[in-house]
C-alpha cells in the first residue's frame, strides 16, 4: 500500500460481514485508509478472510498480529498481562465469550491462533508480528509490566515453534497499530506525551479491575 494517505470519504465497496463470534467488535469505514476497519480494545481480538483492516493502541499491552499468507485469513488480539490459569478449554470457547480470559496473554494467544485455524488457515503457514510492551504504567508497583509481556510472547512463539517476522516492542511510548490482514502489512505510529496520558489512565484503571476480578475468583463469559 502506498505510504501517503489514499482518504476516501465514502467506503468503495459494501462492508463484509463478519466472521461468527465477532460482531461486537467496533467495525468502520476508515476515510483515512480507505478500508474497512476493526477497532479493538484490550481482552478483545479479530480475525477476517475479507482483508480489513484491525486498529488498536498499546500501552503497557501486547498485540499479536498473525496471518496465513496462503489461505488469507489473519487477525490481532490484545492483552494486558501474561498468563492466566483457569480450568477453561480454549477451544471450547466462543469468539465473543472470553471477555476477561483474553486478557491474560496466554489465552488471547490461544484463542486468535485457535480462530485463525477454524476459519481456514494452516499452523505452518502462519506469520506473527508482535507489537506494544511500553514501560507506562512500571511505576504503579515496580514492576515493568510491558516488559512481563515481551517475556511472555517472545517464549510463547518460541515453544510453540512460531518464527518472529517482524515486531516493534519496549520503549517508554505507547502506540497505535494499524494491521492488515491480508497483505500482513503492519503500520505502527509512537504516540506523543498527551495520548500516553490517556493510555497511561486507562491501563491503570484496566490494571485495577483485573486484579479485583481475580482477587474474586470470576471470569465474565457472555454470548
């Protein structure tokens, strides 16, 4: 794709609907890329075989973005801690039913892959950038969350025997990704000190409820 902006006002073509499972997620017209596009939010994750395009911004949080170049089917998850141990299967989960297990890397790991492979694509063809880490919110207890998460991706990719094509992670920035799931083209933007404050907030809060729901003992399933 061309690196200036194609800004198309009016979408050229119908929405394609979504795969089952996603149409909560937030989708659009982007007059700016002149594209379908999917926004997603922490704990949430997308996958298309149409080529749309999916959004976020990371602060403290990872994004996977992975796709099966040959059967063009890919999507992004995001998540903001590691690793969560349930007794939940992964595969026996829906799309839009993991709420609060997706946050946790481990399951947004499993359940991206999981619908990548349902909707056609093949485990050896798949290609995975990583995207976010940033040190934002390290100071709330000392400990560098962003860094946790690299940790976590970088050995998940590698047990599961995953090649790293490209990624953009660490760093005192968050980030807005643009991700496109069928070319694999990945643009990524490092936000100014106004958005970090804005993402900063809203991982703390995020940060908060997370460790609430588990002091509880609760995961939030929904159809």
């Amino acid at each position: 794709m061309s690196t200036s902006p194609i800004q198309l006002f009016q979408p050229t073509y119908p929405q394609p609907k979504p795969l089952k499972g996603f149409s909560h997620i937030n989708r659009y017209w982007d007059k700016r890329q002149g594209v379908y596009a999917a926004k997603i939010l922490p704990g949430q994750f997308y996958v298309s075989k149409e080529g749309e395009m999916v959004v976020t911004v990371l602060g403290s949080c990872i994004s996977a973005c992975i796709r099966d170049p040959i059967n063009k089917v890919g999507g992004m998850n995001h998540f903001m801690l590691p690793i969560q141990r349930t007794n939940m299967q992964a595969s026996a989960l829906k799309p839009g039913s993991t709420s609060d297990a997706a946050r946790y890397g481990n399951w947004a790991m499993e359940y991206l892959i999981n619908e990548i492979l349902k909707n056609g694509g093949k485990r050896e063809n798949l290609e995975v950038k990583v995207f976010g880490g940033g040190k934002v919110i390290s100071h709330m207890n000392q400990i560098d969350v962003g860094r946790q998460n690299i940790d976590f991706v970088w050995e998940y990719l590698s047990q599961e025997g995953y090649k790293i094509a490209a990624n953009d992670v660490g760093g005192p920035n968050p980030r807005k990704v643009l991700y496109f799931t069928d070319t694999g083209s990945a643009k990524v933007r490092k936000l100014r000190s106004v958005s970090n404050d804005t993402v900063y907030e809203r991982e703390v809060s995020y940060s908060e409820n997370l460790k609430k729901q588990s002091q509880a003992g609760s995961i939030e399933l929904f159809d």
